[in-house]
C-alpha cells in the first residue's frame, strides 16, 4: 500500500526544478497529489467490482472468489482510505503554503469559462476596439519594455542620422568654401 508522501518520494529521482523553492516543492507535492487521486478512482472502482456478486464477474476482470474477495477488499478499502487520508494532509499543506505566502486572491482565482490567455509579447491590437483588459500585468510590462525599447531604438537612430547629416553639412560648406578660393 503505497502512497506517495514526503518521506517515501526519493529525492534523486526528483527533478531539480522542483528543489529549488519552497513554492516549487508545493507544486511537486500538488502533482504528486494529483497522480494519488489517479489511484483513489482506480481503488474506489476496483472495491465497487469486489463488492459485485461474484456470478456477474466477466473472466478477463481476474477477481478473486470466494474469502479471497473479502480480503482483497479490505486491504483496498484500506489503500483507499490511506490514500485518501494523504491527499487531504497534502492539500491542507499546500493551502497552508498558499496562506503564509500570502497570495493575492486575484492570482489564484479561476479565470472565467472560456477565457483564452493573451499571447506574451509586444504587438498591435488585433481588433479595432481591443479590451486591455485581459491582460496580466507581466504582459504589460512586456510590451512596456518592448515599447522603451523601440523608442531608444528610434531615438539613437535618429541621433546618428542628424548627427551624419551634421557632418556632411559641415563637410559640404567646406567643400563649397574651398571650391570658392581656387575660383
């Protein structure tokens, strides 16, 4: 019977990712949660197929008879229960975590059904009248970086044209000035 805790789960076998905060180590310990939950459904059915009379057994499900059934029961209903009792431990910690970290409540709630993420990145709108509002704010900054960035961009472009414009200003007139003494 065994169930994936904090003390059974090897740390080599864990990918260093997920070591290296206490937050990440909330999540491993989440998808470990997740995966036993996999195995509380799969032992909930196989206890209802034991508790199935023995008659409307098909041969390929391979259930034990008679006393052996009763047994077998047991020890899932107690796999179950095991199980069940880790999950629940495992989710009272993780929520704990969530509450000393204090999370602001906006990052955890659901998004609205049939939401669909923005793309990251800076880009024009899509559409002519374009709600801002879907966006996070790490979108924003993105694109307010993207933005400074043009900017500086254009503005030293625009420094090196006036400056080369400058030059050959400066050149031409000398040109011209020189043309003038040898005529």
């Amino acid at each position: 019977m065994a169930t994936t805790t904090e003390a059974e789960i090897n740390p080599l076998d864990i990918d260093p990712i997920w070591t290296t905060s206490r937050t990440a180590r909330q999540i491993y310990a989440l998808c470990e949660v997740d995966k036993d939950i996999s195995r509380l459904l799969a032992l909930a059915a196989s206890s209802i197929s034991l508790l199935t009379l023995p008659q409307t057994d098909s041969p390929e499900d391979n259930l034990p008879q008679g006393e052996e059934r009763s047994e077998q029961f047991v020890l899932e209903v107690s796999e179950y229960f095991e199980r069940l009792d880790s999950i629940q431990s495992a989710i009272r910690s993780s929520l704990a975590h969530i509450r000393n970290s204090r999370v602001a409540p906006s990052a955890i709630i659901a998004p609205p059904p049939g939401f669909i993420p923005p793309s990251l990145g800076a880009g024009l709108p899509t559409e002519a009248n374009s709600t801002r509002s879907n966006r996070g704010l790490q979108e924003e900054r993105v694109e307010r970086d993207a933005w400074q960035g043009i900017l500086a961009a254009l503005t030293r472009l625009k420094e090196e044209r006036d400056g080369d414009a400058g030059a050959d200003a400066a050149g031409s007139t000398q040109h011209k000035d020189e043309r003038a003494m040898q005529e």
